[in-house]
C-alpha cells in the first residue's frame, strides 16, 4: 500500500506560512464595498442604538480583521486544503456514522422558500414547513415504532436530555419522583449518557456487560428496584452486537415501573428493519446529522428528535405541531400542562430537518431497507478481514455485528509495543480518517471502526490492505509508526495539552504568546 496522500502545508522548514486571520489584518483593508446609507436608514439605525440598555451596550469598538477580498479567500482555502473531510477520503470513525450525504438533499436545505424563512413568521405564511415538519414527525414516529415524535432537540444529547426531563416528569406525575433517582447506563454506553442523566437530576448506575458483549441479565435484575426511573441503551450496542434479550430487558425494567430509553446513535444498523418501538422501548432519539443526511462532525449543525409512546405524549415539549382537518390548516399548540416545556428557540434546526425529509423521500423504504443491510455487510467484512491480521483481534467474535465493530491492538501492543493510538496516527498518512481510539472502555486498545453503507468494497479493501502495512511496520520498523503521521499538514500533537490548555480564541492566543 503507497503513501499517495499528501496534505497542504502552508509553511516554510518550520515557519508557519498561514497565520490566523488576524494576523494579516492590516487597518484600512476592506473586502467589500456597501453604498452610502441614506439619512432615513441611519435614523432608523440610531432609533434602535438608542433602545439599547446603556449598560449593555459595547463601550469599545469591535475587534474585527481588516482584509481584502482576495486575502479573506486565500486564506480560507488555504485552511481547507489542510482539513479532512469524508468528502475527500474514507472516514470510518466509529459510533459517530460518518458517511457520505448526497448533495441533492444540501441543495433542497438551501432553497430559497426554504432557507428564508424567518422562526416570527405567522403560522398563517409557513404552512408548507409546518406541514413538512408534521410529515417528518409522521414517518420518525413509524420508523421508530413511536406514537409521537418532537423535532425540537437539536443533537443527540440534547435529544438525551429531552427524553430523560421527560422521564423525570412521568415520575412527577405519578408522585414517585423522590424514590426514582436512578438512571441504568451500560458499561459500553456513550460518555453523554451518564451525563445527560445527572444534567436531569438522577444519579447513574452503570450495569456490566456479559461475556457475549452485551447487557448482564442477572446484574440488571439484582440492581432494579423501585428506586429506578429508567434504562438507556442502544441497540446494536456500542461494540456493534444486537442486544437480543432486548425483550428480557424491557420486561425487568417495566416490571419495577421503570421507562427504557434508545439512544439512536446505532441507528443505522438496523434502520427499517427493527422498531424500538416493538423491542419494548418507552421513549427514542434520532441523531439526524448521523443516519439522515446532514454531515457529521465540527460542532454541528444537527437534529436529535425524540420519540415516546402514548402514554408520554401529554410530556412532549411545546410547541406541538397540529393539523386542523375541519379548516385545513397546520397550527402549533402551546396548551399543555403537562409538557417539559421549550427544549429549543423555536422548533429546532429546520435546514437539519428537511434534510432527513428529502433523503427519506429519495430512498423510500426499500432504500432504507437496503441502507442497514449494506452497512452491517460493510461491518462484517472489515471485522472479518482486520481481526486476520497479525496483532489485531475481534472481542467477543461469536457475535456477529451491525453497523460497527471493535478491533483490539491489545496483541500488536504487547508484542511490539505500538498503540491503538499510534495505529490511528499513521492511518491518517494513507488519506484515510482515523477510527475511535480507546473506546469503549470494556476492549483493551481498541480501534471502533464503522465504514457505513455508503463505501464500496474497493476502498473497504484499502483499508484492509493499509491496517496490514502497519501492522507489518510494526513488527518490522515500528519507529515509522511510532512517529506518524508524516503526510499530514499538522503532525502529532499533544492532545493532552490540547484538551487541558485549549486555545480557543484571538484573545487567548495573545495572552498565550505573551
């Protein structure tokens, strides 16, 4: 396997040739040219500068860069020359479902009925988004086996949060809120989880995982009682194997007056082939940006809508959008008592939304049928291929896998002391993104590697044929891995001082250089 994949570098020897943008600021340089505002636009202007609290209005002037148009573009390109994207090459981090999204789906999010509308608008003039927002919410609830859907959450964690107020207010509602503080977590589950369920106010348990992989009946019977307000899971799980006690679980969590919550995150791998809704689950989320086409990652944006069945329908989130057959119209109801309130300004990340809406119309359900079945195909094949290859192993490889697998470099440790961590770095020289590293934390050095439906086989077989070209440096010249990457435009970093010391703005540079 060659190394063809070279990124930009902006730089000389070791002097950095791309600066931040304020750093090429020079005072006076513009990029635009706006014509002079008539007296009666600077009126207005200043009638609305005055209606500004004096307390909270800017004392200094904004520090803003002063760049020409040409260096504003050069330098922005030159930044995305130096970035990765799943445009550009395989991206197989794991759990996050990083595939690629078709463009038709982007064009449609940016028409200009679309894109212009305006979240003060009457109801009256948004009639075609608030019916499409009710459609959605529509083909969500039978996708998930749901009765209602809210679109409100606007990513996966905040989709956590609405469904564990939710929780919450079902307890309240029955008086058994004071007893209910508990909330069951896997061992493998996602790190927002745990989170979510202390943001809402319970305190979190974590539950074992069998020998198989998967939830530890018996350690979940022994840890219920009427102290436990619910269970969040995924299904297939973390490590890509269907929890198949699903059944089993929901009843022991019903039986003790608990709720089950899905987490959607591994939704791809069975999407349109099994409901949450008939595995016994009380309340779902979608990750959109994750199995709907919007792209995944940078901070955004993304769509968490939660699901719940009947009974937790009065709990949803205001507003609700509603359909008035006698006049014909869509309306959104703000009466009801019971709701958990606004989760969200407005009604969530519309563009996210009719995104999800046109690749599910584009597929239909055959599409999506075929969409889980290529995914879990993909899975298999790289689990299969990869866990062959000196060094790498599969955990738990009587299971077969959904969306994802885990793939141990526990052995390519011990036997030539190079990483989980040190593989994903060299991966990067070949043009191919990197996989979760050490994660979950039940696999020794583990590499979470999720390819998607949307990769064909030929480049499925790059990745198979680079994992063995590190495997074989490894274990014949470990320093070219020990010492990845070498093609990328930013070598290895210390992510701990990253992560510790974050730089994450021009006045925290300046203090940082000083």
């Amino acid at each position: 396997m060659s190394e063809g994949f070279k990124q930009a570098i902006w730089k000389e020897k070791e002097k950095v040739l791309e600066p931040l943008i304020f750093e090429i600021s020079v005072p006076g340089r513009v990029g635009h040219i706006l014509p002079k505002a008539c007296d009666k636009v600077l009126r207005e202007v200043g009638d609305v500068l005055k209606s500004i609290p004096e307390k909270i209005r800017r004392k200094t002037p904004v520090n803003l860069p002063e760049v020409s148009e040409i260096q504003l573009t050069r330098h922005y390109l030159h930044l995305a020359q130096m970035n990765y994207a799943v445009d550009l090459g395989f991206y197989p981090l794991g759990s996050c479902t990083m595939k690629y999204n078709p463009r038709i789906n982007e064009e449609i999010a940016r028409m200009d009925k679309i894109s212009r509308l305006h979240p003060y608008q009457d109801a009256s003039t948004v009639q075609g988004a608030l019916e499409l927002l009710y459609r959605l919410e529509k083909i969500l609830a039978e996708i998930s086996g749901m009765a209602r859907v809210t679109l409100q959450p606007s990513a996966g964690a905040h989709g956590e949060l609405t469904g564990l107020c939710i929780i919450r207010k079902y307890h309240e509602d029955k008086g058994e809120i004071q007893n209910r503080r508990e909330i069951i977590v896997p061992d493998s589950a996602h790190g927002t989880n745990p989170a979510s369920a202390n943001m809402a106010g319970f305190n979190v348990v974590t539950i074992p995982s069998s020998k198989e992989g998967c939830v530890d009946l018996e350690a979940l019977r022994a840890i219920v009682g009427k102290q436990t307000a619910g269970l969040m899971l995924t299904n297939p799980n973390t490590l890509g194997i269907f929890e198949e006690d699903i059944l089993e679980i929901s009843h022991i969590i019903h039986n003790v007056g608990g709720l089950l919550y899905y987490d959607g995150a591994n939704l791809n791998g069975v999407l349109n082939k099994v409901r949450p809704g008939d595995m016994g689950f009380d309340i779902v989320h979608f990750n959109l940006h994750k199995t709907f086409s919007t792209p995944h990652g940078g901070g955004g944006p993304g769509a968490g809508p939660v699901g719940v069945k009947e009974e937790l329908v009065p709990y949803l989130p205001i507003p609700t959008i509603e359909y008035d057959e006698k006049k014909g119209i869509y309306y959104l109801e703000y009466d009801r008592p019971k709701s958990i309130g606004k989760m969200k300004g407005f009604y969530g990340n519309f563009g996210v939304i009719v995104k999800a809406y046109s690749y599910i119309l584009s597929l239909g359900a055959k599409g999506l049928n075929e969409v889980a079945e290529v995914a879990v195909l993909n899975a298999n094949y790289l689990a299969k291929k990869i866990s062959e290859i000196p060094g790498f192993g599969l955990p738990y490889a009587e299971k077969p896998r959904k969306h994802e697998c885990v793939i141990s470099a526990a052995k390519l440790k011990a036997e030539t002391g190079v990483t989980a961590f040190d593989v994903a770095k060299r991966i990067l020289d070949f043009g191919i993104h990197a996989p979760v590293v050490y994660f979950p934390q039940i696999v020794e050095e583990a590499l979470m590697i999720e390819p998607t439906e949307t990769e064909t086989k030929e480049n499925l077989d790059t990745f198979v044929s680079v994992m063995r070209k590190i495997s074989s440096e490894a274990y014949g010249e470990k320093e070219k891995v020990l010492n990845a990457p070498h093609n990328t435009s930013v070598g290895r970093v210390d992510e701990v001082r990253a992560a510790r010391k974050p730089i994450l703005s021009w006045k925290m540079y300046q203090k940082y250089k000083s």
